[in-house]
C-alpha cells in the first residue's frame, strides 16, 4: 500500500505523457491493494473519491469488477467489465484485458453460466499466451474454471498446466475470495489511499523509475 500510494502521488508530478499513462494504472493497483487486505470499505470510499471520468477508465473498471466479487456481487462485477469487453472503456495497457477476460468468467460462472465463463476465458487465455501473461490468473486464482477448460482447449493445455502448476493444490491456501470473506486484517487509515498530491522532495526526482520499479512489481 505504502509503494502504490507513493507512486500515485509521484507519477502526477511527470511530465505528460508519462502522468498520464500511469496515474490510472496506479489508482487502480491501490484500489485492488486495498480488496486483496480485505478492506473493501476503504476501497469504495477510494472509489467514491475518483471523478466520473477516472471512474470510467478501464483499469479502474477491473478494480471495481474484482471489488464487487469479493463483496459477493458477480453481477455488478459483470457489469463493470462490459465496457472494457467491448472497447469503449480505453485502457492504458492492453495487457489488462486478460485480467478483464479472467474476472469475466469467474462472475459468469458464478453466476451459473459456463458457457459465457468458458468463452471469457478463453478469450482470457488468447490474450495471455502471445507473451505468456501469468500474473493475472495468479492474483484472480480460478482453478476450477481452468482444469475444466483444459478439456475442451488443447491449443492452450501448456498454458494452463503452468498457471496450474503455480496455483495452490486443492486442498491447499484458499481461493482469493474465501480468503477476502474471512479475512481479519488490519483497517487501513482513512484517507491513505489515493491521497492528494503533495510537493517533491529533494529525494524525488527520479519519481519516473519508482513508479515504473512499483508498476511492473505489480504486473
């Protein structure tokens, strides 16, 4: 939390185009911080914090898809996604549409419908095998839903052996979202996240190589 809010106060500092392609990404990587702590009250009132337009881009869209399926909402978490599935939420990075794509299928399957589950992630899986994007389907874990596609998906069985391979077993660490239902952790203070700007110090200069070092930590 501390390097990701560090980072959303430096990148408004760089000079455009550099803001503004990582202010959103940024803003995003807080708000899933703050779902994976468990702390989705601090979340939507990050959230609530934002103006429409940052609301509407589609790295936000993500956050809110993966905050509304640990609150155990699929439907909403649907409904954030759609705009980012059919273009007209822009994304900074294209990347993210696997992430999209994996969210996708787990509120669809959720929702009892493994027919458009097994068709998101498939488009999930195209999206991620040209340079082998495993970080996703790490920090959405979704083991069902892959050893049940692995049936019906040979082009992509390597793939998914490896995200298997990397996942816990079935009877191991739980799911992303048991763990977020029962977790007791720490309250985030009010107001940390996504904090106004402040001015540079004389240590800050090089604002730029921190938020690249804490983004591609991030994925």
């Amino acid at each position: 939390m501390a390097s990701f809010q560090a980072a959303e106060r430096l990148s408004g500092h760089l000079a455009a185009p550099h803001g503004r392609y990582l202010v959103t990404p940024t803003r995003a990587f807080l708000l899933h911080a703050l779902v994976r702590l468990g702390d989705t009250g601090h979340a939507e009132q990050a959230l609530a914090g934002l103006g429409d337009q940052a609301r509407g881009r589609g790295e936000i869209r993500v956050a809110v898809a993966m905050l509304r399926l640990a609150q155990g909402d699929p439907s909403a978490a649907a409904a954030a996604l759609a705009p980012v599935l059919d273009g007209s939420a822009p994304l900074v990075w294209r990347s993210w549409l696997v992430n999209a794509f994996l969210l996708e299928a787990i509120a669809r399957d959720t929702l009892g419908d493994p027919a458009a589950a097994g068709r998101a992630l498939e488009r999930a899986l195209d999206a991620a095998e040209p340079d082998l994007i495993l970080f996703p389907f790490l920090i959405y874990p979704a083991r069902g839903l892959l050893e049940r596609r692995a049936r019906y998906s040979p082009r992509h069985a390597v793939l998914i052996s490896e995200i298997l391979d990397l996942l816990p077993g079935e009877h191991g660490k739980a799911g992303l979202y048991e763990e977020m239902a029962s977790s007791r952790t720490q309250a985030v203070p009010a107001g940390s996240a996504l904090r106004l700007l402040e001015p540079l110090s004389q240590r800050e200069p090089q604002a730029e190589d921190l938020v690249h070092l804490v983004l591609l930590r991030g994925g």
